[in-house]
C-alpha cells in the first residue's frame, strides 16, 4: 500500500465533518475515529436485526440472521453509506455549512434535515426505494453533523436534540451574529476555549453555537471556528475551534469528546431509524433496505404474432417458480412484466402478488406485428428502472431492435443497477421475415448482425444471449429458474469468440452447495475433470459427475451430489463462440467498486461514478457478504479478467478496519490498482474458505475503462409546474477531441435529449447543464431516472451517469396531528391487578390533510374510540384545557377524534401513534395519573410519516364515526 497519507492531508482542503468513510482513519492518522460510515452501517445493521428479531415466530439466532441479511441488503446499505459521503465530495454540497451544521446556519440546516426526512416518506410511499435511501444518506450525514460541529455535547448534553427533527420539541436558541462564543486558543488541544454561557447547562440560559470553517461565509469576530490544521479560519479572529470529527488533535480540537459526539450520532441515528420503521411499517422497512430479497422475476415480452410459443413457455416458467416460492420460506419477491411491440411499450405490470402477476400473462396475447424491428430497448429500460438492483431480466424476442438510439442509456442502467439481461431469441440471424411469418418490405436476407446490439449488452451486464427455437424454447427457458433462485453466486463466466479449443476451470468451495454449468453455442467435444482427476466425457456418458441437457442454443450442465470441493477443469471444442457461464448456491459473494483519494475538502476515498479512468491508479474496495461474524476466512487477492478470462492484473488486497470492523459479515477489503487495464475487465475475488479450500467468486459486469468522464455536480428536486437544471462536467483525460452527449429520462420531462456535440481540450473539461419540465400533474414521491451518456467521435471512449431526481410538492403538509390529554381517571390500589386507569384524548390535525389512522403501538389496554365528546366519570382530573370541537382552528385543523384508553394499573403507560392524510405522524405517550404526578405533565414526542398496517391496533379513520370501536 502506498502510504502518502501525510503528504496528501498537508496539500488537501478543510475537513468539516465526521470523517467519511473508513480510508479517512487511514489518511487522518485517527484509527480509532467513529466515521459517517461507521455510524450508518451499524445502524442500520441494528435496526434491521432488532426488527427481524422481534417478528412473530421468528426462530433464528442474531447471528444466523445477520449471516442470511444477503446482498441485495448489504448493497441497499452501501447506497445510504454512498450518498451521506457524497455530501463530502460533491461541489454543490461540500462547501455549504447548511448541509454541515456549520458556520451557525442551524436553523436553515434544521429545515433541510425535515425536507430530507419528508422526502425520504414521500420515495417510500411511492416505492422509489432508490430515491429514499438517498435521501436519507443525506440525513443522517447532516443529523451526524450536529453533534460533531455544535456545543451541545460541551452543554453537557447526555440526550439527542430531538428539536432537529420534532418541531413541538423544545429548541434551544442560537447565537446571534454579534454574540461571541469563543476564547482563543493557541494550542492543537482546545480545552475550555467556548464561553461560559455556551457551555451552560440550565436550559432557560443555553445557547446552540456551531464552528465556521474555511472563509466562505467569513467568520464574525469572537466566532468560533471549526478547527483542525485544515481549516484556515483558525488562524484569524478567535483561534481554536471545536469540532469533534475525529481523535486526532491535529484535527480536531475537541477529539477528547469524539467519543461522546459520536455515541450521540449514533443514538440519533437509531432513533430516526426505529421512527422511520413504526412509520412505514415493518414490511415497507424490510423493503426499504432488501432485507433478504428474494430475486425479482423480471419479463420483458415480444407481443407481436410470430410469438405464441414464447408466451407459453414464459408462462409456464413463470407459474413454476412461483409455485416453488409458495412452498419455500420468505416471501415470494417481486414479479415485474413489460410487453412491447411496435409502436407500443408496456404498460409495466409490477407486482408482489403471484396470482396477480399470473393473470398477467394469462392475458398477453400474440397479435399483429408489422416491420421486423420492434421496441425492445424501449422496454427493457422500463424494465430496469421498475426493477430493483442485481435483478435478472429476460428479453422474450425474434426481433430486432427498432430504438437502438437507446443502447447506450440501457447499457448504463444495466450496470449502474447491477442487473443482467438475459436475451432468449428464437430466430435464426440469417433467417428471412418469411421464416417467422413476419411482414416485410424487402425479402432479401436480413443482416446476420442485427441482434449485435443484444449480443452487446447481455455481454457487458453478465446474461447470455441464447438463440434457440419455438421447439426448444420452454426448456431453454429453465434458465430463468436457475438465475432467480436465492444465494446464486457466479463462479466462472467468460466468452471465447471463435472456433477454438479451450481449456477453463472454476473452483468449488465448501459453501457452494448446487453447481450448473451454462454453455451457449455450439460443442463438438466436452469432457469434465474433478478435482480428483476423474472425468467424463458430458456428450457420450451421462455419469458419474454431471448430468447434460442439451436443446437448442443452450447446454445446460447439472453437477452431481456430493460435489468435491477444489478446482474443476472443463475442456471443449466447438464450432463458433461460446459463452461460460457456471453458478452456484451460496451466502458468500461480494461487492465492489473503484475510488480515488479525494483532494478537495475531505479526507476519504470517493467513490468513482461510471466507468473508471484507463491507465490510472485507482483503489479497489471490495465487501465480503454471507459470511458469519464468527466464521473464518481469509480473501488475499483480486484478479482482474479479459473478455477471454485471461489474467491482466492480480491485486492485493488489505483489510480496512481496525479497531472497529466493517458492517459486512466481516471487513471492507482494499486494494491498490497500480493502472487501470485499457481494455475491458471483469473482478475474480479468490480467498480461502473455513476449511482451507479455495475459493473464488466472479463479479459478471464488465468494466470499459475509458478516458471521458461525467461528473453530475447536484441533484435538485423536481416541483410539479416548474423546470429545473441538472448541471454536469465533461472531464476529457485524453487529447483534444470532438464529444457527443445524449440525455435519456424515464418519463419524458427532457427539454432535449440530444445527442449534442462539443468539443473538449486536452486534458480540459466542459461544464453543461440539461433542462427538465414536470408537469403540474406529476405526484409527489415520483422518482425520474435520468440517464446521461458521453461519447467521443473518434474512438470507443464513454462514460454515463445515472440520477434519480425525486418530485416534490411546492407546498407539503408538514404539520402532524397533534394530540391533547382532556382527562384522567385512576384508582390504583396497592394490588395493581384489582382495578383500572383511564385517560381520555382529542386528537386533531394541526394541517389541512385531515386524520387518517392511529395504531396502538405500545400498551395492554383497550382503546375507545368517539365521534362526539366522551360521556363524563367519577374521579375525573382536569389536567389540560378541554378542547372546543365547535371552533376551527386556525391552523385548518379538520373534525377532531375523542379517544379513551383503559388499561390494568399494571400496566401504566402505553403509546399511541396518529397519521394524517399527507402521512405525517404523531406518537403519543401515554401514563397513568400516579406517574403523571411524578412528573407534572405527560411526555410527546412528534414525527411525520406514513400510514401503515402493522402493531397491535390499527383503525382507518373512514371507519371511525361508527357509534363506538374498541381494539385491543
């Protein structure tokens, strides 16, 4: 590893926050320091496993659930972590105190902090998972923020403000600009340098305060400021500062209280986390961050009348593996189904219900057709950006591709996703139109290189493209059962393009428990070796090692029980390319991506967007999955692959963590890449398992180096009636060139999608922007993917860009229902079993959406529920001023709700949470009058969310004006 790290933090700009992610430990010298990473991860891991293991019936152990979280979950994880870093490293962001709770700006940072958490309900109503996990990386990066860069730890503060995101919570006011907070201090360690006043622990006379970095906005005199050897305003006016970012006093002049800030960020993240589940529920939590997700089953279906047969066979394929989900554990996924003809596209069925995805394609129907191309790539970029990521999608098709224009937009969101696409064609590429009873203008044969696009794509995202027939097709098709079912790890793809002997090997680990071989093209000879040098000729003898299917295109190869663990060699002769493709059953897989050392204001590994640069140094992190916390591996090296799987580079590999371990089943993994290959690549990850066998996993996606680059310098909202920009750099690392740049979105809100040409200097770069409309019509919650791809004329070098702008209402109800205590009734004896208390509510909405919903979410008592004010009892305590139903409020406050909770006195509290129809939430809780003299008044916490069914009682409002509704 090159260590440059104190040469790179002497040149590098201000860091102003909790550090990144882990590489930041490394380059601030600070092993110890609790990073933005750190943080979210084990939140996130916690909650996630807190939610799992308080589900009904659940039997499984902590670990075991950890073990079986899968990668989909570890990979919903890393985009949370991705955009709370980018917060550091994009430039609309990383400079501006709003986002970092600097320089003071508290009260505008508070009102982004709720913008983020509105947002982030709004994506999940919408099921725009994506859309939310960005936006609430973007939270928890500026929530973690406060307690690194205010002086509520140095108040003493032992509690998270929860004023930052309940806006009825108390708030502490913030100094004005002409009030000092600050001593000087001329040493690293800055001990005792706020005022006295800013450190003051009673609340009437407490004052909130932040630290001003850099210059920009200029800190006023008596100021504090951030501090640290990165930040140039603590050499002028007050010096000092008293950020807690880290344990190193080089960087931190509060590092004495890092510990304390960072215990605290990361109870309010929990916090914000455990509200987030009670609000959406726990199923739409699970799905918020792919807690076991099964594979989605994803069609994209020809219609056109040449296609009978391959409706039948993806129909029942389709019923098959729904079939095997009804009988297996989990739910049964999501199932997703795009038609398309000419010139028709979709709509897109999207479901999780299998008997409703089944009626589905009980009703496609083969009808009419035209011209040969059809609008396949128009599909399948529906397809990829209903599905979630690493989702198989299979193309059903005899056509050619009539929306080719779209090729480099689905190629970018294939990747960008993750997602293989799978082509099943049943058309010969020399055939004629006549063949498949298509129209055509000309007869003349059609080009045997019309289906190269396909080719292209199933290529470079990790499918196959299997031409086949009518006849053979159903059973093809068994390929969509083999690539979604669960834990598939792939543990050798490669491609030969030409007539060839060839020699390949993969090796079988003690994890890997089913083995099937996948072969596209055509054999003249394969034979199969295990790792005890037996073999078996696979086209001559049907034992004793594999089992051979062969239909038409496709040779699919079953290994037989026991598989030996170690290295499988197979060796074939064939007519033409062939495609290898073998996948197993196992929890042990990985993640990865390429990142740079950051040089602008904070220390860290940014993440590169896109393809990586060729010929540069990058760094390489990897994420080991579905290892147990306690079971022993060890993963040395990777080899980065050719397109024929020749060995270009192998790169060593170190582990990140040091004191505290990384959130995926073990260690982040990171390797130093001397210079990018030129030419395309895949990631073999090879280690060793328990047992000591070897084991190897293979990333499918290729990688295209390139020397263009598209950086997306912000992602604005989108407001229904208005146009936005989206503003993006052109960065050019090679010679002075003439570029292309083409704007693709999901939805059609594009002002111009180009292409648009450009040239760009050597070594230079080009700062553009795009224009989108959204219709006044478009709902809040909507997420647009847009799709940026740059090309250069004279050679193969691109680069895309994906973003997911999310709609949001210009005017949002953000006022929660609120809550008032009328009456409390008790007689509580010594004996808390032999009677009862009573506490009656009125409940209204503070906004103009009205009441929704309320769920008994804590508590063993009854709830009543009333339309008009409660009948009167004996012992009743006056505790708040009754509520005047016949008056409006200001507010717009809609029809109250009277509710009366009874519980046993044993039971004496309980919690009580209301929605409104814009989603917002209140959570009420609620003691019993003996408590309540305890503690003067009883004690609510606010929210804002989404209604939800789960809990123990849960009453839709438009069933509440019956007489009278008991839940328990």
């Amino acid at each position: 590893m090159h260590w440059f790290a104190l040469a790179y933090l002497l040149l590098a700009g201000p860091c102003t926050c909790f550090l990144p992610n882990f590489w930041s430990r490394v380059l601030t010298l600070s092993w110890d320091s609790n990073t933005h990473q750190y943080i979210t991860e084990q939140a996130i891991l916690n909650v996630t496993l807190e939610t799992l293991m308080g589900a009904k019936n659940h039997k499984q152990s902590h670990t075991e659930e950890q073990t079986r979280l899968g990668r989909g979950f570890w990979r919903a994880v890393g985009e949370v972590v991705k955009s709370n870093a980018a917060m550091d490293f994009l430039s609309s962001t990383r400079s501006d105190p709003v986002y970092h709770f600097d320089s003071e700006r508290v009260d505008s940072a508070t009102v982004m902090l709720r913008q983020f958490w509105t947002q982030t309900l709004m994506s999940i109503r919408a099921k725009e998972y994506q859309s939310a996990r960005h936006s609430l990386g973007q939270l928890f990066h500026s929530l973690q923020d406060f307690y690194s860069h205010s002086n509520w730890v140095e108040m003493g503060q032992q509690s998270i403000y929860l004023h930052l995101l309940h806006p009825e919570e108390p708030a502490i006011p913030v100094a004005k600009n002409d009030t000092p907070t600050c001593m000087e201090c001329f040493s690293a360690t800055c001990r005792n340098n706020l005022l006295p006043r800013l450190t003051h622990k009673q609340q009437d006379s407490q004052l909130l305060t932040t630290g001003y970095f850099s210059t920009s906005p200029p800190k006023p005199q008596g100021k504090c400021s951030h501090g640290g050897i990165l930040d140039s305003s603590h050499r002028t006016g007050t010096k000092g500062g008293i950020n807690k970012d880290s344990t190193s006093p080089l960087f931190s002049p509060h590092h004495y209280l890092h510990v304390e800030a960072a215990s605290l960020a990361m109870e309010a993240t929990l916090t914000v986390l455990r509200d987030l589940r009670d609000t959406v529920g726990h199923k739409n939590f699970l799905k918020l961050f792919s807690v076991k997700q099964i594979p989605a089953l994803v069609f994209v279906m020809d219609t056109t009348g040449s296609m009978f047969e391959e409706i039948t066979a993806a129909r029942r394929r389709a019923l098959s593996i729904i079939q095997s989900r009804v009988d297996g554990p989990g739910q049964p996924g999501t199932f997703l189904l795009v038609p398309f003809h000419d010139p028709a596209v979709g709509p897109v069925y999207e479901t999780e219900d299998p008997n409703q995805f089944m009626h589905h394609m009980e009703n496609l129907m083969a009808l009419g057709g035209g011209d040969e191309p059809e609008m396949c790539f128009s599909a399948i970029q529906l397809a990829l950006t209903h599905s979630p990521p690493l989702s198989d999608i299979f193309v059903f098709t005899d056509a050619s591709p009539k929306d080719a224009h779209l090729f480099d937009a689905v190629k970018a969101l294939a990747l960008e996703k993750q997602s293989k696409v799978t082509f099943l064609l049943t058309e010969d590429p020399n055939h004629t139109m006549e063949s498949r009873g298509r129209s055509r203008r000309s007869k003349e044969p059609l080009s045997p290189d019309r289906f190269s696009l396909y080719s292209s794509l199933s290529s470079v995202s990790g499918g196959l493209t299997i031409f086949t027939t009518n006849s053979d097709i159903h059973r093809v098709s068994a390929i969509v059962e083999d690539n979604t079912a669960a834990d598939k790890v792939t543990l050798l793809h490669v491609e030969s393009d030409h007539d060839s002997v060839s020699s390949r090997s993969f090796r079988v680990d003690s994890s890997v428990k089913t083995v099937i071989l996948r072969i596209t093209g055509t054999l003249t000879d394969c034979s199969l070796t295990n790792p005890s040098g037996r073999s078996q000729s696979l086209l001559t003898e049907k034992s004793p090692l594999a089992e051979l299917e062969h239909f038409e295109g496709l040779y699919r190869i079953s290994l037989l029980s026991p598989i030996e663990p170690g290295r499988w060699n197979l060796h074939t002769r064939s007519h033409g390319p062939l495609t290898f493709n073998v996948i197993g059953d196992s929890n042990v897989d990985f993640l990865y991506y390429f990142a740079t050392v950051t040089n602008e204001t904070h220390p860290g590994l940014a993440r590169v967007e896109g393809s990586p640069v060729a010929g540069v140094p990058a760094y390489l992190v990897l994420a080991v999955t579905g290892l147990a916390p306690n079971e022993e591996a060890s993963f040395s090296h990777v080899t980065l692959l050719g397109s024929n799987g020749e060995s270009l580079q192998q790169v060593l590999l170190n582990s990140s963590s040091s004191t505290s371990s990384s959130f995926y089943s073990g260690e982040e993994l990171v390797g130093w890449v001397d210079s990018v290959p030129r030419i395309p690549f895949c990631v073999r990850l090879s280690g060793r398992d328990s047992r000591g066998n070897r084991l190897e996993r293979v990333s499918t996606e290729v990688i295209q180096p390139t020397h263009v680059q598209i950086q997306v310098l912000s992602v604005p909202h989108l407001v229904p009636g208005h146009s936005t920009m989206v503003h993006f750099d052109v960065l050019n690392h090679g010679p002075a060139r003439l570029f292309n740049l083409t704007a693709v979105d999901d939805r059609g809100y594009l002002h111009q999608r180009g292409p648009h040409g450009f040239p760009v200097a050597e070594r230079g770069s080009l700062r553009g922007q795009v224009d989108l409309h959204t219709p006044a019509t478009a709902e809040a919650g909507v997420t647009v993917t847009l799709t940026l791809t740059v090309h250069a004329f004279d050679s193969p070098d691109s680069n895309y860009g994906v973003v997911y702008l999310t709609v949001v209402s210009l005017d949002p109800d953000t006022s929660p229902p609120s809550c008032s205590i009328t009456r409390i009734q008790w007689s509580c004896p010594p004996v808390c079993t032999e009677s009862t208390w009573s506490i009656f509510m009125v409940l209204s909405d503070r906004g103009r959406s009205g009441l929704t919903a309320l769920q008994l979410h804590k508590g063993e008592g009854v709830l009543t529920l009333f339309h008009t004010p409660p009948p009167g009892g004996d012992n009743l305590v006056e505790t708040e001023s009754g509520y005047d139903h016949d008056q409006e409020d200001k507010n717009g406050t809609t029809s109250p709700l009277w509710v009366r909770y009874t519980s046993s006195c044993c039971f004496p509290q309980a919690e009580l949470l209301v929605w409104d129809g814009a989603g917002n939430m209140k959570r009420c809780r609620l003691i019993s009058g003996q408590q309540r003299q305890q503690r003067d008044r009883i004690t609510e916490s606010n929210g804002t969310g989404r209604i939800t069914l789960t809990g123990i009682c849960f009453v839709l409002v438009g069933l509440l004006w019956s007489p009278l509704l008991r839940s328990m």
